[in-house]
C-alpha cells in the first residue's frame, strides 16, 4: 500500500514537471499579444516584418541576397532555359530610415509593375496577329521548347536607353504591331551590384532576356495557331503516364505489403509460440519448425504455401503450421527480384548450431525485424515515389499551359524541397528503427547469458522494439509537416498558438498524461511485456496481447479482449515473468502411509522429467515440501515444481493426471471430511421425552 502511494505521488510530480515546463517555454516564447493580429501566410524572409502578406506561390516575392533585398521577375512564358532563375532580378538596398515592410512592399510592386507591362505588349501584339506569320511546322521536335529558335518575326524591337538622367530598357514606337514608345524597367546601380554587374552590361544583358522571352511567347501563341490540340493531346499524355505509373506502383505495394503482413503474422507466431497457451498443453518444437519453413519459403512468393499436415498436440489441440499465402503473377517475379536478392542476405544457423531453444528464438525474431525493416522501408520510398511522380505530371499539365505556368515554377521550387526532405526523414525513421533493433537485441543476447533457457527478453524485444519505433515514426511525421509548412510559408505563429492551446486542452486531459507516465514507468521497470499473462485485478486477468504508451490489452480465456487504461493499473500479478511453478497440494486419507504416498508423487515427477516431451518444462527437480496440514480431513502433502515461463499450466495438468493414475494403482485413497455424532437423552429437568440429537461437525478441529 506504500509502495502504490509512493507511485502515484512520483507521476503526480513528474506530469507538474513537465507540464510546467512546457506551460513556462510556450508562454516565454510563442505567446504575443498581438498573435490575434498575425497572417496565416508569411511574405519575405524577415522574421521582424510579420505583416508582409504576399502568397507563397508569388514568384514575386522578396528574398534577402546579402545586404541587399532582391525580387526576380518572372516573365511566365520565359525561356525554359532559365530554369529556376527570373529573368529579372531587382534590387533594393536596405534602409535605417525606411522599415523593411515598405521597402519590400515597393520592390514587390516594382516587380509586378514590370510583368503587367510585359502582359500588355504581348496581349497588343498577339491581338493583331490574326494568322500565322511562318510556315506550317508539322515535325514536333521543333517545338520542342529545348530546339533553339531563331527570333518570331513578330518579335518586337527592345532597346537601351536614358530617360530622367537614369538608364531604361524600353520599346521604341512599332505601328506595325499596335505598340507605342513605352520603358519596360529601369536600370539602377543597385540591381547592377546585387547582380555582380556593372549596371551598363546589366542592361544589355536584361535586354537580351526580355527580347528573348518576347519571342519565347510568341512562338507559344504559334504553336496554338497552328497545332491548337497539341497541349490538350500532351496533357492526356501525361495523365496515361501517371495512371500507368500509379497502376505499376500499386502492383510493387502490393508485392511489398503482402511479403511485409506475412512477416508480421510470422513475428507474431513467434511470439504466441513463447508464450503459453491456457487451453491448451503447448509443444515449441513444431511451431519452431513451421516458422522456419515459412522464412524459407518467403523467397519463393510465386507459390503457394500450404500447411503439409496438421500438428496434434496434447488435449487434442491441433495448430496449422503455416498460413496460406496467395500466389504472385509470374510478371510480377522479374520486376522483384532485387528486392528478394536482398532479403536474402540474412540467414538463420540455428539448427546448424548448438544453441539454446531461447537463444534461436531471440535471433529468429531479430531476423524478421531485420526483413520487416527492409520491406517498410521500400513501402515508404514507393509512397515517396508515388508523390513525386504526381508532383512531376502536375507541373508538366501546368507548364504546357500559358495561364498556369507560374505554379509549375512553384511546384517545382518546393517539390525539390519536400521530397528531399521526407526522403530524409524516411531514412532517419527506418534508419532508427534499425538501430533499435540492433541495441535491444545486443542487449537482450547479454541479459540471456543469465537466463539461457528464458525467452523473456525476447518478448521484452517484441514490446520495446514496437513501442520505440511507433514513438520514432510519430515525431518523424510530426518534425516532417511542421518543416512542410515552413517551408511552404505557412507562419508558424499561427501554429504556436494553435500548439499552446493544445498544450492548455492536453494540461486540462490528466487522464491522458497519466496513462503516459504509466505507460513509460511499466516499460522501463519491466513490470509486464506481450505475451505475458497477469491480473491486474478487479477481474481483470489474461494474454498481455499489445501494449503501449497509453493502453494495455489482455485476451482472457473466453476471448474477450480487454483494453486497460495505462493509469489504471497499479499492482500487477505477472505468473510468466522469468521462471514459473506448479504449486501441487493433495490431501491423503488418515490411514494411508505417507511417505509411500510422497515416493509415488516423486516417481511420477522423474518419469515425467525422464521423458523428452517433457524435459524441457523441468527447471529444478520436484521438491518435496512435506506434510503442511493435518485435519479431519485427512493429510496434506505439499510440493514445488519450477518450470519456464507459462509452462506452469501445460505440465502441472500432465502431473496430476499422472498421479491420479499412480494413486490409483497403488491403492491410496484421497482425503474425507470427517463427521462425529452424538445422540444425548434428555436429562430429568427438560420435563419431555424427546431425544435430542447433537450434530457436532469437526471440519475445523485440528490434531
């Protein structure tokens, strides 16, 4: 009862720790009195400018380069040469005078001031153009936007020159083709030192891009005179190929996922097979073989595995070896063969070696770890792969189209960005995985060396290895969405008030930081592990069949699964933690001889330990307490048998049933409760003539 107080006072300590932590780090850092007032999307790079509001997929959007802030002019239909590049990039200097909220504002306003100009000269000329003003074109390698062209004969006359004392890149007066003398954009020293020119060559050099990309557009809008379904014809292109991808994708996901559950059923027969079966008396050796056999048969998926024969266990309990797993089409084989090449590398010698049943158990499970890691690992690439797939046939669907260019631009930008990112942390996340497999299997193959006949450390592996990995691959998840929208240019602190107010609603929900605490404290002491079998009272009792940080569940005899809140539990009755015992007791009757009676109970245990099925339920030989109680009843004869885990139930039925048999043989009799009356006349003063008959029990009469 101390013990639980003390318990119960060390979460409440430890849950006021780290809330206050937390409460005191959020209000210090994230909260702000003006966070009410905060965009949900950023503009620029300038953490101090929070009210800059330009969407992220403005290309237009200001950036710092050096001392300088800098803002790149896409002309949309710009030569694809450019890349990811402006064809433009102004600049303006940054100012003790001036915020950086007006200056970025203006250098974003001159930015958009420069593409609308572009916008309205090339809607002027391609509103005269009534037709095509080349020859007809049918080779499509020519417009192809890597075929370099020569200038559009519509392409119009771009010069330099000097307008209010300051250099201008303009358009002279062209009746021919609706336009009149109007300045494009102005050269200043500023754009010239920000590009690393002086700002005459920057000129020529600004000229050139935006008689280029003149033309650029103009031989699009010709593409469209003369071949008007082409774009049409290569966006349905691009969709078959992403259909066909999605479609070839899916076969390798399945190939991926139906290898990935056979290991996990297998993991999972694994660990049934340690832990004991309450129904029913189990025998290892089979189901050993039969996990064997499907490993062995994991590389040759093609066919179909079937269950050779039914294993007959005692009780007349029977256990199919193997599940059945479909078979893959032939097609399928040749795409895969490098994924099976590499699981093949590991190879398991247990039976080629003399080692313990306990010790193959620990390396058979971190075998199919190993194997689990590797499929979930190419799951999640496939999952990457599939995304940027996606991501390339949008932009080819955006890019083929003049009005939906400038998001192929942004796609492309931030799908470089996220991919190598979740890429990373993909790897981080399996990469972790694998390492705590590899720890807590060093560690478990150390601790067995104390333990060489117990498999307790291999269903501590089981449970710390999926407990870990899950906590690794949700921080992974979270750490990856929470950089997405950085990146994205989400203000995140929009997020931090969002994460605080979670923080307040988490602080008012104790339930749930209680059923962490626990959670973290039965791990790390060990109280239970999946595949033990405990009460934790109140009726409560059963198979630990998962457990986590925040639930634990039990199976109990009749099947019902029974899902215990971490806080819950306090005292637990773990019956297959390390070593069991058969607590054997019978009662004999007053006039048999004792000691023939304990001879017969200890041959019954050596013949028993003599044979091989049984052998192994045998840590100790029997021991012979002696006689415990005396009583009307008869003798009590009391003895200990110490087994492994859970093998406690299946040898201590095979134990009585034998010494019923070997009572019965030698003639001993069981025990009888014990009963004395008396019959008393009735003495002169009761004054009648009826008897009265003493019933006087002495079940609790002692000799």
């Amino acid at each position: 009862m101390v013990r639980n107080k003390n318990f119960k006072s060390l979460k409440q300590t430890i849950k006021f720790i780290i809330v206050s932590i937390l409460s005191l780090t959020l209000s210090l850092t994230l909260c702000h009195k003006t966070s009410g007032q905060i965009p949900l999307w950023v503009g620029g790079s300038d953490s101090q400018n929070p009210q800059v509001t330009s969407n992220p997929w403005d290309l237009n959007q200001a950036f710092r380069c050096g001392k300088f802030w800098c803002s790149q002019v896409y002309f949309i239909d710009g030569d694809v040469k450019q890349g990811l590049r402006g064809e433009l990039t102004l600049a303006a200097a940054q100012n003790i005078n001036r915020s950086n909220v007006e200056i970025v504002q203006q250098l974003e306003q001159r930015s958009q001031l420069v593409v609308r100009i572009f916008k309205q000269i090339i809607n002027s000329i391609i509103n005269q153009q009534t037709e095509s003003e080349v020859p007809y074109r049918p080779d499509w390698e020519f417009w192809l936007p890597t075929t370099e062209k020569t200038l559009h004969p519509l392409t119009p006359k771009v010069e330099v020159g000097t307008e209010n004392q300051q250099t201008v890149i303009y358009l002279p007066d062209q009746p021919e083709l609706g336009i009149t003398a109007q300045t494009i954009v102005t050269v200043t020293r500023l754009d010239g030192q920000a590009n690393g020119k002086k700002f005459e060559e920057l000129a020529q050099i600004w000229r050139n891009n935006i008689r280029s990309s003149f033309s650029y557009v103009l031989w699009g809008h010709e593409l469209y005179l003369q071949h008007p379904g082409w774009r049409a014809k290569i966006s349905v292109a691009i969709i078959l190929l992403i259909l066909a991808f999605i479609w070839l994708s899916h076969l390798i996901r399945n190939f991926l996922i139906q290898h990935n559950n056979q290991l996990r059923r297998q993991l999972s027969q694994l660990t049934e097979s340690i832990a004991i079966k309450t129904e029913a008396n189990t025998v290892i050796e089979p189901e050993v073989n039969s996990i064997e056999e499907n490993i062995s048969n994991t590389e040759e998926p093609s066919e179909t595995i079937k269950p050779e024969k039914e294993i007959v266990r005692q009780d007349n309990v029977s256990v199919q070896p193997s599940m059945e797993i479909a078979p893959l089409p032939s097609s399928q084989k040749n795409i895969f063969n490098f994924i099976r090449r590499l699981a093949r590398k590991t190879k398991v010698l247990a039976f080629e070696t003399s080692i313990s049943q306990a010790k193959f158990f620990l390396q058979l499970q971190n075998l199919i770890q190993q194997r689990q890691n590797l499929y979930q690992l190419f799951l999640r690439l496939m999952l990457i792969f599939q995304f940027l797939f996606l991501s390339l046939g949008l932009i080819g669907i955006f890019f083929t189209f003049r009005q939906t260019r400038f998001l192929s631009i942004y796609l492309f930008d931030q799908m470089v960005i996220l991919i190598n990112l979740w890429l990373g942390l993909s790897l981080i996340d399996k990469l972790g995985g694998i390492i705590i497999d590899f720890i807590l299997n060093r560690w478990a193959t150390e601790g067995q060396l104390l333990y060489p006949t117990s498999n307790r450390y291999t269903l501590r592996v089981d449970t710390y290895s999926k407990t870990l990995k899950k906590a690794i691959s949700f921080f992974t998840i979270f750490f990856g969405i929470y950089l997405s929208l950085f990146l994205l240019g989400v203000n995140l602190a929009v997020l931090a008030s969002a994460g605080f107010f979670a923080v307040a609603v988490a602080f008012l929900s104790r339930s749930i930081l209680e059923d962490l605490l626990n959670g973290i404290l039965i791990l790390s002491t060990d109280r239970y592990a999946i595949g033990d079998v405990i009460d934790v009272g109140g009726g409560m009792s059963g198979f630990v069949e998962d457990i986590n940080l925040f639930i634990t569940s039990l199976r109990n005899l009749d099947g019902q699964l029974i899902a215990i809140p971490n806080r819950g539990i306090d005292s637990v009755i773990n019956m297959t933690k390390n070593w069991s015992r058969v607590n054997f007791m019978i009662k004999i009757a007053w006039n048999e001889d004792v000691d023939r009676a304990i001879e017969v109970m200890t041959q019954v245990a050596n013949q028993l330990h003599s044979e091989e099925q049984w052998r192994e339920h045998f840590l100790a030989p029997v021991e012979v307490l002696g006689v415990d109680e005396l009583s009307h009843e008869g003798i009590l004869i009391h003895l200990l048998i110490k087994t492994p885990p859970a093998k406690h139930w299946p040898l201590g039925r095979e134990f009585r049933r034998r010494v019923k048999k070997a009572f019965d043989e030698a003639g001993i009799s069981l025990g009888i409760p014990y009963h004395h009356i008396s019959v008393v006349e009735p003495s002169q003063a009761d004054n009648n003539n009826q008897l009265f008959v003493n019933f006087q029990s002495k079940k609790d009469s002692k000799l």
